[in-house]
C-alpha cells in the first residue's frame, strides 16, 4: 500500500486538473477570433461606419533581419485613417537605413532615429512612450518590428472593440516557428502563459485577471494617458502586460481575443535564442521576489513534473489518480493546442518543457541576482531601479 501522502497528494493534483482543465476549456471558447468580425458593411459591422483614426506604434532595435517584411505588411492594411509610426532604437545593424531607404518610398511612414537612452528607461519602453508622444490617432496599435499582419486585421481589431466598448484590446498572435524543438517549446510555453495570467478572464471587471501582448496592444489614447503612459511602467521589462494590468487597475475595460489568423510573428528563431529572451521577463514577472520564484519552481514541479515520476512506482487506487492526472495533462494540452493552431505534440513534451522553465526561472533569478540586474540589448538596468518599478 503507497503511503497515505502519496495518494493525498495525487488527489490534490488530480482535483487541480480537473479544474484546470475545465477552466481552459471554458475559458478558452469565451475568447472570440478575429475571423469572426464581419468587415465594415458586412452584417453587424456595417453599424459601425466610422473608424477612429489609429497610430500604429513600433519600436525596433537590430530588427533588419524582419523589419521589411513586417513594415510592408502594415503598409498594406486597408483600415481607412492611420498612421505608421516607426523608432529606431539606437539600432547597430542595417535597421536606420532600411528605414529611411521605406520612408522614402511610402512618404506616410514616419521614421525617428533614437541615439540616446535616458536615465530611468528601459529602450523600448521609452521608445514606445515617444512613439506615443507624437501620435495622433485616437487609439494607439503598439505592436513590434517583426509582426506581419494580414490586411484586414485592424480594421477587423477596431470592430471588436467598438462592438464591445473597450478601451484596451489584445490579440494572441500565430506564432511561427522554424523548428521542432522551438515549435514543441512554444506550444507548452502559451499553455505556461495562460495558467499563469487566464486571460479569458481579463474582460470580466470583479476578476484581478488582466492581459496584455507585445504584438498587439490597442488601445485608447485618452486611457493610456490617464493610466500614465510608459512613464508608470519605465522599467518594466514585461511592459505588455503591466500596460494591461495599469488598464485594469484603473477600472477600464479590455479584452483578449484570438487573431493567429490575421497576425502572426515569429517571435524566436531557435530555442536559445528564446531562451535567452525570456531570461529578461522571467523574473521580472515574479515581482524580482526569490520566494515567489522559489514557489513558482516547486508548484510547477508537483504540478507538470513529479506525476509522470509517481506513476512509475504506484499501484492501485494510486497508480490510477496518477494515471488520471496525466490523461488530464494530455486533454487540456490538446484542446488548448489546436485552437491556436500551435503543435499538438507538445503536450506530450509538457513535463520536459516545464523542466525548460524552471531553469529559465532559476538561472534568470540567479543572473539577476549576481549581476546586480539585467542586461538586455546592451544595456545594464540596475535591481533596485527595477524593484522600485512595480506595479
């Protein structure tokens, strides 16, 4: 007979992915796609003739391998009144000349050449405020240099909102990658996202549950105003989502819905290289607290890790609640997957990629903790300067 805390234990976690797995399921189809939006004069949509003016708003920084491709795309969206706005962030590649050679070309592309960084910013969130500061449209679109967009996606984005009065709208993003590992790392990074933020639960006011993505954050002017523009979030590496927590925070409205169909990026080239971009963010999104770290790690060890090694040395009543959690485990990955299109072989990969995170979250706590701060993108940000930005 297994000791009494095993099986205890087994249940407590099988009741989790119960829940779990009912939450994502739920939580999940209450999240509408853009392909639902009918385009202007097409059903509901012709309700809404007029569009605000939108000024879309991207940093770039060493982005020449993507830039074009993304700036074109945006070129080509057949919303009615926008502008592009484009910063180049003290970039060291081809990016400024690839720029002005566009600008050239397409006279409504704005392009401003950022050589300095203040003291008390992180580079893309002051460019991002800067971008803001010059902008006329009555929504803001932040998004980045490698997102492309199909041409109707804004105008599809602006509808929802309209439709739905928000002040703040997100889209989840299809996310291409070019390889297996990455692709099979990506999918159970989105199921490790949406555990931790339930974003399906952003657009219910009595939830703390807020949202927030770098590729696509549209949102109101005046808001974005009255929540302190980037300057309440100065050095916030997770800027995207501490935007939408400042959203909700000050009692606004907003939404997440579903545009893999319409926006898309590939956000990572290789798993070391995403690695190494989540080495910024991991810590950063536990508040730069080692206890919370030190829980996240243990909680996703006996969530995702530690049923896979119990079932190997259970039997009975046991061997089934362990055999149960993992059915479980495979189910949620599943359904979650193939809604946002993401590779459906990842769930049978999800303990080995939780191992992935907890080494993210250790080794990014660790840096952090030795180098006094991070780095990213050549510059060094201070720990004490990033603790005192919470938000």
């Amino acid at each position: 007979m297994e000791h009494w805390i095993v099986t205890g234990l087994g249940a407590v976690i099988l009741l989790g992915y119960i829940l779990t797995t009912i939450s994502f399921m739920r939580g999940n189809r209450s999240i509408r796609a853009l392909s639902q939006i009918p385009i202007a004069g097409q059903g509901e949509a012709a309700a809404h003739p007029n569009f605000p003016t939108v000024s879309v708003i991207i940093p770039a920084r060493n982005e020449a391998r993507d830039i074009e491709a993304a700036l074109n795309s945006v070129l080509k969206l057949d919303y009615p009144n926008y502008e592009l706005i484009v910063l180049n962030d003290r970039s060291e590649d081809q990016t400024g000349p690839i720029l002005d050679r566009l600008a050239e070309i397409h006279p409504t592309l704005q392009v401003v050449h950022i050589h300095s960084l203040p003291h008390g910013w992180l580079g893309k969130n002051h460019a991002l405020w800067q971008g803001a500061s010059m902008a006329n449209g009555e929504l803001l679109l932040f998004t980045d240099a490698d997102v492309v967009f199909e041409p109707s996606a804004l105008r599809r984005a602006v509808q929802f909102m309209q439709h739905q009065s928000l002040d703040h709208l997100s889209a989840m993003p299809g996310l291409l990658c070019r390889s297996l590992e990455l692709s099979l790392f990506m999918g159970a990074f989105s199921l490790f996202f949406c555990m931790y933020s339930r974003p399906w639960n952003a657009k219910d006011p009595k939830r703390k549950d807020f949202i927030g993505i770098g590729a696509f954050n549209l949102i109101k002017k005046s808001v974005y105003d009255a929540v302190g523009t980037h300057q309440s979030i100065a050095l916030r590496p997770d800027d995207d989502m501490k935007l939408g927590k400042r959203v909700k925070l000050e009692g606004f409205r907003q939404d997440l819905c579903d545009g893999s169909e319409y926006i898309q990026v590939e956000w990572y080239h290789s798993l070391p290289e995403m690695i190494d971009g989540l080495m910024k963010n991991a810590f950063a999104g536990l508040n730069y607290s080692v206890p919370y770290a030190l829980g996240a790690v243990f909680a996703q060890l006996l969530y995702s890790v530690w049923p896979v090694f119990a079932l190997f040395f259970t039997t009975g009543i046991t061997g089934w609640i362990y055999a149960s959690i993992l059915v479980l485990m495979q189910i949620f990955c599943l359904d979650h997957l193939i809604k946002y299109r993401l590779n459906r072989w990842s769930g049978l990969f999800f303990p080995l990629s939780t191992l992935l995170v907890v080494y993210i979250i250790l080794r990014a706590t660790a840096l952090t903790l030795m180098n006094d701060g991070i780095r990213w993108r050549g510059t060094h940000y201070p720990l004490a300067a990033l603790k005192a930005n919470r938000v």
